[in-house]
C-alpha cells in the first residue's frame, strides 16, 4: 500500500491513495461535488464544468474530475464562487434546453433538474431562439430527444468503454453537436439500454417506459434477472401490480450499472396475452381448464395411486425456478416419490468442475474475479453475446487494470479486440498459451459447454499445472442453472437422465416443474408446471399455472456459485409460485410433513443446513448482496453424465422458451438473424 | 509570390529570403547559409542546443508565448517510445496572416527548424498540418521536402551525420479549433479536434501518445537563425525576457496593411503610423487589437505608450498573441466588430464543454439582435455577464478567447452599446466604408 | 469505391506517412483530397475511409460533421468563399459578400441551378493583411473589389 495523500477538503482531513481525483476523494468522505460528464469508471471528460472548486494556490476554478489529489492540498467545494459558477454552467446549459419538465419522463429523478433546484438556477435570462432538433427513435426500446442532450458523453463513452459496441458518436461542431447512432437514423448494436439509464437528462429515453408514469409513482424492487446465469440485480419498476421498467440506476447488485436487453426489457414476457391463468385438466383428449382444487385432487390422486403401486416416475426440473423450489422438488422425488429418476436440461459441466475441484477450497471464481484479476482465460464462448455481464467485468478489467484477457474459441468474438491473445480452435488448443499464461500472477479460466467430462479434468489439470493461482467458471445458460445442479437435479446412480425420460415407454408419470423438454415418447400422465402453453404443457395431462421469477421470492444462484435473493415485484392472477404447487401436492397427497413447509425462507433455512457449500452468510443476502457458495471438497457421488450436458448458445436476444414471449426481444431488428 | 514592400524599421531575420528571386527554393536557401544551422546543430549535444534556444528567449509565436526552450526541455529525451516534431501551421486567428508568408517564401527554413527540433529531443518523424483552406502551401511544403530528401537534408543518415529525420504534411479540413495544441494532436490522429486533458502536455504525450514538440511555424522558422548565430544576438533583437523578432499581420483600417518582421518591444504607434502608413483615410484610431481576434481590445489612449511584447501587453491587460494586428478608426462600429468576432467563435467552438458551447452562441444571437436595433438595456450587462460566466471556466482557450475581446468591447465601448438601444439603427452603418488599395 | 490513379497514390503515400496501426490519421486528408475529386462526402465515400484506415463507419462520420470544409452535399464546381472575419469585415467584406450574393444570385451554402457556381461566408481564411479576401476553391484573391467580384465571377461563368 502507498503512503496515503493528506489533504483538507471543506476543513476536513482526508487522506486518500496518490492517483486519486478529488471528486472521488470527496465523494468517499461524505462531500458531493456535482458532475454530469463524470462517470465513475469511463474516461475523463471535463466536459460539463460542474464540478470546479476551489484549490489554494490556483489560480482559477479546477475541475475536480481531472485534478488528483496532493499532498497539502487545500479544497473548497461549495464557496460563494464554485456555487456562481455551478449555477452559471446551469444557465448555460438550461439556455438550449426545453423546459418540459412536466413530461418529460427524467422528470423526478433528472440529474439536471436536481442541480437546477440545488444552485437556484430556475431563472433563465434567455430569450433567444432555442436549437431544435425533432425527436428520433433509433430502435423499438432507444428514443432520443437531442433538445434535451447536455453533451456529457456518458452515453458515448458506456457503448464504446463500457460496452465495447461503439454504436454512439458525436456528430457536428458547437452548439449543433449531435449524439448520432452507428446506422446513420437508427442504431444496430446490443440494445441494452445503457445509454439510456446513464444519460443525466431525459434525452435518451425508453420506447418501453417513456410516458408511462413518474418515478415517484413506482415501488422499485430489486430482484434478479430470470433469463441468463449471469444473476443481475434488475430493480423493477412496479405500479399497480404492473412491471413498468427494468433498470439499475443505483447501480447496486454484482453487476453495477449493467444490463443488457434481458434485464432491463425482457421481463415482459410476464403479461404476455398467452400467460397461463388457470389450471388444465385433460377432458376428453382435450386440455380444459379446471379449478386449482379439482387440478390438485387429481395429480395428488394419480401421484398416490402410482406410488402405492410402485409405478415409476420421471421428474425433469427446471433453470429458472428458485433453489428453494429446486431443493423441495428434489427432496418430494426421492423422499416422497422414491425415484432417482431426475434432472434438467443441463447446459454446463458443473458437477464435473466440482468433481475435479475436490480436495481444493477457495478455486471457484466469481463475477468481481473477473474484475480483478490479473488475467483471464476464455474457452468455447462467445461471452459478449451469450454470458453479456461475465464480458463487461472483463472490458472494465482491461479498461481499469490492464488486466491479460486470452480467448481460445473456434470464431472470432467481441474480446479479440483487446485480448492479449486470441487462440482459434478447441479447448486443447490452451496448450498454446501455456508459457505466457505461466507468467502471469493469476488467472481465472472460464468455459462453456464444449469443455466437460474428462476435458473438464484436463483442463483443471492443466491449470494446476501452471503454477499460479487459478479459478474458475464453468459456464451454464440460465437464471438458476447453477441452482439446480446444487440442490441436486441430477440422476441418481442407476436413474434416468433427462432425454431417457422422454425415451421412457413405461414411466407411469412424468412430473415436468418449470421447464419445456418437449413431448415424452411413451404415454405417462404427465404434470406440467408452467407459465405457458408450451410443447411440453400441450402433451400434459394437467397443466399448472406457474407464477414467474418476478412474482416470487427465493433465492438463485448464479454461473459463479453466487446466492442472491429474488424479491416478489407483482404477483399474476390464477398463478402460484412453483414452491406452493409443490406444497399444496403434498398436502393433497398428505405427504406435507415428509417435506415441511413450503415458506421460501423455511426451505432456504434446511438448504444452509444441508446443501454443502450453502452455509452462506444471511446478512449478505437480506442487504441484496451475493454470497458466493463455497466450493465443494470431496468427490461428488453422483454420476454426472456428461455427454447430457448442451448449452442452448442463448444470444443476447433468446432466451430458451422464454425468450419467445418477451415483445422486446422479437421486436429489436437484431433479433432477426444476421448477427 | 505574395509579400509586401519591406519598410526601413524592419529587421528581418525570419523574413531575410522573402522577395528574392525563387526564395522558396532549395538553392536560394542553400546560398543563404541554408541547412549551416542544421549542421552545426548536429555537432552540438542536444543539451546545448535546447540551452542557446532558452538563451535565445525565443517564445512560442502562436499566440501563448510559452518559452520554447523550456518547452523542448520537458521531453523525455531517453523514453523508449518514439517522439515526433510536430508543426502547427493551422493559422486561423482571425488578423493573423505570417505563418503563410513564412511558408510560401522559405519553407526549407521551416524544415531546418524542425530538424534541429529532431536532434534537441531525438525525435526522427515530424508532421507539418497545414490548415485545409492552405492547399497551395502544401504544395509547396511537399515540392521542399522533396527537393530536402533528394539533397539528403531529410531522410536517413542525414548530410552523414547518422541522424535520420522524416517529414511529412498532413491537411487539416477546417476548424480553428485545431489551432490549439492538444486538438491538433487529435485531428492530426484522425478525430474531431476536441483538445485533450492536460496534464499530461504533449511533450510528454503528445502525437500517437508519444512525446512531441509542438511549435508554430514561426517559432521553428527561428530555430535556424538561433543556432547559427547564436541564442544570445537572437535574444538582443528583443526585450528581457522576449527575444528576437515577430512577424506582425497590420490589418484593417492602415494605408499600408501587410506583414512585417519587428523587433519585439516595437512602439505600437511608430507601427501604425510609420509601417503602416497611418490611419486610413487620416482617421482617429478608435480601436486596437494587438495579436489576433482572442486579444482584449484597446482604445486608443491605451495605445501611448505601448510597445509590441508580451510585458507591455500584459500590463495594458492584452495580450501579444500571434501577431494579428487590427486596427479599427474612428468610424467602426464596436458592436458590430464585437458580433463579428462572437459570430467566429461561435461557429468555431467545437461543442465540447458546455460554458464555451452554450455562451458564444447565446452571446452570438444577443449581439445579433442587439446589433439589430432589437436590444434592452439589460442586454448590456448580460453581455459581459455572460462573457464573465465563461471566462476562465471553459476545458480550452477558446472559451477565453471568446470572452475576453467581448468583455473588453463591453467595458470600453458602453456608450456604443448605449447608442444602439430603443430601435435605433447602428449609428456607424451610414458612414460608408473604404476601400482602397 | 474507384478513384483516380494520382489520388490512389496520395492515398497511399497517406497511409504511409504514419506509424504502424495509426493509418486513422489518414481519414481527414483522406476525405478531403476525395472530397476535391468526387464533389461531395458522400456515404459510399464514408464507408471506403473506413475501411481502407480500420475505423467505423461511424467515426468516420463523427468527423466529416465537425470539420467545416468538408460537406455532405455537392458544392458548385466552382465555390467561391468569400471571408467577413474582423480584419476583412473593416476593409468591406460584408458588402462583398452582400454584392457576391447578389451577383451570383445565391445564398450561404447555396448552388446555382447549373451547378457551377455555389457560395459560401467563411471564416477568417489567412488573408487579413490583404482584405477583403475571397477563395475560389483553393485560390486567394486578394484586395478584393465589387468590381474585380464581377470579373472574377464573369470568368468563372465562362470556364469550361
């Protein structure tokens, strides 16, 4: 650690680390200077020259974005002059700026507007002709209204920084100057909507949110994202009962600022017209719909009788339902059911990095690794596109630590811009790299589902072998893959495996909670729990209403083994969270005892106690943190199957079934191929 | 060949070769002691040549007077990364018209001076830009060069001195924005030209992150002079502090407007009366402007007294600038002369920050309708108020630049201002303007 | 895109003229010395920059917008940019520019109906202790009168 910097700022001693700006300085001892272009983590601007103060010995306003801090330094951020200043920048700045306030959607959380109210700059001597430029929509989720632009580049720079798309530019000179998209009049990028939520003002603005409500009118809950494994914190943006907005603007959660178009848009698959509202029972070969208890009566009836009779049962779960709701089902197979025939579609060899990994502590590597690391590994994934948060911590790593990004995959990808070195083959291809990775200080090797079974132990073998400290992530597709290959969705020794249940012609019931596997071949009364009619909900003999990741609470746990809680935003008419299905079965079977009560906490509570590496700290998760698992020690028993194991290669605007019934994600032009 | 008649008070050292026959060549250069400075450069340590430049006193000619010897200084000679020699010869400040002289008379001068930059910081690469509107001097800059390179004065083992030095021009497009150093650097790498955060300064990160020099076309033609007759009889030319000559652009209301070379610390009203013929017309001076339109105007009884150098000027509360003098008489319109000059920074502001983006247009359509006999009263005062606003807040000069002649018209010339209001017309537009010459 | 062979050589020299993975720098000479030859930067021409120097699309438009020579529409053949700046302005700028309005019969940015001919008011073009200035395309003309405007106008009108 460097000796610290003394300096005063406001009368009070601060000390910070030589390198420092003054904003941050400030901003880590309670002292706010105001700034539109500063962006914590994008490059410098000084653009807005909102945040010049006052330091002895200069001889004019500085700006505290750029000056870091010095030994002695004496700083003033509020005198009579930085606030004449402050409050002429927003004169300045409100001369070309409409006053539409009232509906403008930043109304009530404008960057601008609270700086105006701050520096009581509300009068303005302005009474030329203002600039106008006529509103553009550059894509079914960008709007933008330059009049409003204030020119911080924070936009620019969070698409080409942050990003690494570089679909935003400036075009013309002065006072004409222009944010402009990459296609000329629309933008072709990932739509992720950064630009939006980072813009200070209301120029950027949302084609799903724009003139729906005020801020002020929504409660704001943060929850976890349902599509990709990445487990982004999405705060939703609730007004009766109504899913308004996805964003994190308070930049809480693992993932900061980021979201790509998945967790800011694509929760609006849960008011798709084609939700399912009430259960369905199979009359006359045809799917009708009943009530709840004539739908539960019949499966309990159905569960007992086969039970009793020592039928067999097939139970596939799913990737996106709680751990909870993943741990009661496992526990209701085995326990209740007595069957080792369970699983789910399984999309990355995590069981296998486990099993390798035994023996070890500490090598499993989470999203901030990725951050902070020296260096990083890339195997068989085209992570911009597929794991879109796993690549943003990397570009911010190179970007803020020059940290060694090394790709070994069979096509160009988005890290090859900046990787220090890009491979193109098949895993062993790592091989190649091996000196210059021996150098480095660190690693972390991150794969997709082309590495498994004995090539995950290669590789694990291989990383031992480098001699330096190595973690790892072993890539799966969804909310809570991870999840359910810990609370054990797996195969007993000696049970069926997912595509053998289907293949089965003599399961007496095929319980599917959650997921689309797709018609089963033979003829067993198959239970669906599902939110849609789909393939799989079609061929069912009872149908499910399930309620959705944003109408429950829980707990998910991401690609890296990181916990983080679900918080219920709406909740949907005729639906029940996959959990109260499971325990209202139960009770019609009389078999609730067996499993306790299906209280989303109760459950988490036995999964602590129970699941290995699950002993995780609770405070964490109730403050929205991430509690990452530990990594197992021991050899895992269960039979991993490896050859099972097929990630669906999800991009950035599918996501497996439900992907298909969010309006956004079918309506960004980059949807349509040719990416 | 364009050059006007030399006058007895000038001294020329820079302008020595302008008028003779084929002067921009490299034989008329070479009859001339021509490239002697380089080779004597060559046989100097790098050290001493960047010592006679500070005992020179040269200062940099493009407006900011920054002493270019300390400036050379500041390169890390022994950085591993290449460093380039980079030429600013995108003169755009309105009233300033020599850099184009210098480089259509005698461009192996500019070459020589930038060579001897080459061997003070170990730089092996210069870029000349060369404002866009400056097609013809490109032409003729890349006739030197070649003709430089085929008489191994640019090149490889250069006139055997084992030093190698390239060159090369490179054309602006347009924006006098790129005038300034560190937005130079960006268009010359093919950006906008927004100016950069400083520090750090281009001599340490400069051209493609590398160190670089960065000098006016001036301050480098000077370069030849000082090393071949030494930093000290360059330094006598001048004043304490300011040595040598400047190039000095008499525009606007003189009888003999054109480009002469006078000592530093030259009587400004010798300059107008005895170089530049007087007045137009036998007029009264009602205005001056010392060195380009980002100067602060003086009137006329600011001007006893005054001499041509940064001291004076700074003590009058102006500035020596590029050497672009304008001159307004008794019948010039300030207000108009104050719109005019907004109306340029407006156009040329690149946008970048918001003080400097904002306020010279505001203060552009203010000026306009005020100008326009549309004005109140308060308008006055919003003026300078405006002006005030952005002065010394703005990421670059520009902002400085824009306020500083407006806050200037607005203090001296009130009564003007005063005479515009309640739909009065511009009480200066009857008279008729001269033309002449 | 196809140009002249004098101006593929420039383009290569261009490229040549910067140290490696630079060749960015070559975009606004680039543009230009196109710019001179095709009459306009149009969107093919956009394209062709961006990929000869290895930028976007999108760059490269972020500086055609920013530098005021270069323009998206086509100009007369023969643009004659006449400057008002301080120092031409006191020598009779503004009625020259006012009479070459008059004369050519256009406006700021404008083109005669035969394409020959556009106008345009610029800023201080380097000229000021020869005021007032006009240039058409690249050349000065000095000391301007009404008159000469006419001749030299009348001229151009003549040029093939």
């Amino acid at each position: 650690m460097p000796d610290l910097v003394n300096l005063t700022i406001d009368g009070r001693a601060i000390q910070a680390a030589p390198g420092t700006l003054l904003i941050d300085a400030a901003k880590h001892s309670g002292i706010e200077v105001p700034a539109f272009c500063y962006y914590e983590g994008l490059t410098l601007q000084a653009a807005c020259r909102m945040c010049l103060v006052e330091i002895e010995k200069m001889p004019k306003l500085m700006t505290a974005c750029t000056q870091p801090v010095a030994e002695g330094m004496v700083v003033r951020t509020e005198t009579p002059q930085v606030a004449a200043a402050r409050k002429s920048m927003l004169e300045f700045l409100l001369a070309n700026h409409p006053l539409d306030c009232p509906v403008c959607d930043k109304g009530g959380e404008c960057e601008l507007q609270d700086m105006t109210f701050r520096y009581g700059a509300g009068e303005s001597r302005f009474t030329e002709m203002k600039v106008h430029v006529d509103e553009k929509q550059w894509s079914p989720v960008v709007f933008f209204d330059n009049p409003r632009c204030i020119l911080c580049y924070r936009c620019v720079r969070i698409c080409n920084e942050g990003m690494g798309v570089g679909a935003l530019g400036v075009i013309n000179r002065g006072v004409v100057s222009e944010i402009a998209p990459n296609m000329g009049d629309h933008l072709e990028c990932d739509e992720c909507g950064m630009c939006i939520d980072i813009c200070p003002v209301g120029a950027l603005t949302s084609g799903i949110y724009r003139y729906h409500t005020r801020p002020w009118e929504m409660q704001h809950v943060g929850t976890i994202c349902t599509h990709c494994s990445n487990g982004c914190k999405t705060t939703l943006g609730v007004r009766n009962d109504e899913i308004i907005r996805g964003n994190n603007r308070d930049r809480s959660g693992i993932n900061g600022e980021f979201l790509c178009i998945k967790g800011r848009y694509a929760f609006d698959f849960y008011n798709h017209p084609e939700r399912l509202t009430a259960p369905r029972m199979r009359v006359n070969g045809k799917l009708e719909e009943t009530s709840w208890s004539q739908a539960l009566a019949a499966v309990a009836a159905k569960f007992n009788e086969v039970r009793g009779s020592g039928g067999k049962f097939g139970v596939i779960g799913s990737n996106h339902t709680s751990n909870e709701e993943n741990y009661y089902l496992a526990k209701f197979a085995r326990k209740v059911l007595g069957t080792g025939n369970i699983d789910h579609h399984r999309t990355g060899d995590v069981h296998g990095l486990l099993d390798a990994l035994s023996g070890r502590t500490g090598k499993l590597a989470t999203t901030e690794d990725l951050y902070q690391k020296k260096a990083v590994l890339v195997i068989g994934a085209d992570l911009a596109l597929e794991q879109p948060f796993l690549s943003f911590q990397m570009r911010a790593n190179y970007r803020h630590h020059q940290a060694h990004v090394y790709v070994v995959t069979d096509g160009p990808v988005r890290e090859d811009n900046y990787a220090a070195a890009s491979v193109r083959g098949t895993a062993d291809a790592v091989e190649a790299l091996r000196d210059r990775l021996k150098a480095e200080p660190e690693l972390v090797i991150v794969f997709g589902d082309a590495v498994k079974g004995d090539g995950v132990r290669r590789l694990v073998d291989f990383g031992e072998s480098l001699g330096i400290p190595v973690g790892y992530i072993c890539l799966v597709d969804y909310a809570n893959s991870r999840g359910a290959v810990d609370m054990g969705l797996l195969p007993d020794a000696g049970g069926l495996a997912l595509p053998e249940m289907l293949a089965a012609d003599d399961l007496d019931v095929l319980w599917v909670v959650g997921a689309n596997p797709g018609k089963p071949q033979g003829s067993p009364f198959t239970v669906v729990q599902e939110m849609f009619l789909t393939e799989t909900a079609q061929a069912a003999d009872v149908v499910f209403p399930a309620a959705s990741a944003y109408e429950k609470n829980g707990t998910v746990t991401n690609v890296c083994g990181e916990v983080q809680r679900l918080r219920k935003a709406v909740g949907a008419m005729g639906t029940k969270s996959d959990l109260e299905i499971m325990g209202l079965l139960a009770r019609e079977m009389g078999v609730a005892a067996e499993l306790g009560p299906w209280v989303p906490d109760t459950v988490f509570a036995e999964i602590r106690k129970t699941v290995r590496g699950y002993d995780i700290p609770l405070p964490v998760l109730e403050m929205g943190g991430a509690a990452q698992t530990a990594a197992l020690n021991g050899r895992v028993p269960l039979d991993g199957r490896p050859e099972l194991i097929r990630s669906a290669h999800d991009n950035l605007f599918t996501s497996g079934t439900l992907g298909r019934y969010s309006k956004v994600l079918n309506s960004v032009v980059e949807s349509h191929g040719n990416r | 060949m364009l050059y006007n008649e030399p006058h007895p008070l000038e001294t020329r050292v820079l302008s020595r070769r302008f008028g003779k026959p084929d002067s921009a060549s490299l034989a008329t250069y070479l009859a001339d002691d021509g490239y002697k400075a380089f080779e004597k450069a060559a046989a100097m340590k790098p050290e001493q040549i960047i010592e006679e430049m500070k005992i020179s006193n040269l200062r940099g000619r493009g407006g900011a007077g920054f002493p270019t010897g300390m400036k050379w200084s500041f390169v890390p000679r022994t950085s591993p990364k290449p460093k380039y020699i980079v030429v600013n010869a995108d003169e755009s400040e309105p009233g300033t018209c020599k850099d184009r002289l210098l480089m259509e008379n005698d461009p192996h001068q500019l070459i020589e001076g930038a060579l001897i930059a080459g061997l003070a910081v170990d730089a092996h690469a210069g870029y000349i830009y060369i404002r866009g509107e400056y097609r013809y001097l490109i032409e003729i800059t890349d006739k030197a060069i070649a003709e430089a390179y085929a008489a191994g004065y640019l090149g490889k083992n250069i006139r055997g001195t084992g030093f190698d030095f390239d060159l090369y021009t490179h054309t602006g497009a347009g924006a006098y924005e790129c005038g300034e150093e560190s937005a130079l650097l960006e268009s010359l790498e093919g950006k906008r030209g927004i100016p950069r955060i400083r520090p750090p300064f281009p001599a340490v990160v400069g051209a493609f992150q590398c160190p670089t020099v960065l000098n006016n076309v001036e301050t480098y033609c000077a370069v030849p002079a000082i090393i071949r007759d030494g930093g000290a009889a360059f330094a006598a030319l001048g004043v304490p502090k300011a040595g040598g000559t400047k190039l000095t652009c008499l525009t606007g209301h003189v009888n003999r407007p054109g480009v002469y070379e006078l000592k530093l610390g030259f009587p400004v009203k010798t300059m107008i009366e005895e170089v530049g013929g007087g007045i137009l017309g036998g007029r009264k001076l009602k205005a001056f402007i010392p060195g380009g339109s980002s100067c602060p105007v003086l009137t006329a009884s600011e001007v006893e007294g005054l001499t041509m150098d940064y001291d004076s000027m700074a003590k009058a509360k102006s500035m020596l600038g590029s050497g672009g003098v304008v001159i307004m008489h008794e019948d010039t319109c300030m207000v108009k002369a104050a719109l005019r000059i907004m109306r340029f920074y407006a156009h040329e502001s690149c946008g970048w920050c918001i003080p400097c983006r904002e306020g010279t247009t505001w203060i552009r359509k203010l000026l306009q309708r005020f100008h326009d006999g549309m004005g109140q009263r308060s308008d006055i005062a919003l003026i300078g108020d405006l002006a005030k606003n952005m002065l010394g807040r703005t990421f670059c000069p520009l902002g400085d630049a824009a306020a500083l002649p407006t806050i200037s018209i607005v203090e001296k010339f009130y009564h003007e201002f005063e005479d515009h209001l309640n739909g009065k017309p511009c009480p200066f537009e009857a008279a008729p303007e001269l033309v002449e010459a | 895109m196809t140009f002249s062979a004098e101006l593929e050589n420039r383009f290569a020299r261009l490229l040549n003229s910067y140290p490696p993975g630079r060749q960015r720098s070559a975009v606004i000479p680039m543009l230009l010395y196109a710019q001179d030859e095709i009459g306009s930067v149009t969107p093919e021409l956009i394209e062709e920059v961006a990929r000869r120097t290895g930028v976007t699309p999108l760059q490269v438009d972020e500086v055609v917008g920013y530098y005021s020579m270069l323009h998206k529409k086509p100009l007369g053949k023969y643009h004659v940019q006449v400057c008002t700046n301080i120092s031409c302005l006191l020598r009779g700028g503004m009625e020259l520019w006012e009479h070459a309005c008059r004369k050519i019969g256009v406006g700021h940015k404008q083109v005669t109906a035969d394409g020959r001919i556009s106008l345009e008011e610029v800023e201080c073009i380097g000229a000021c202790s020869w005021a007032p200035a006009v240039q058409v395309n690249y050349d000065f003309h000095h000391f301007v009168t009404p008159e000469k405007l006419d001749q030299l106008i009348d001229s151009l009108r003549k040029l093939q």
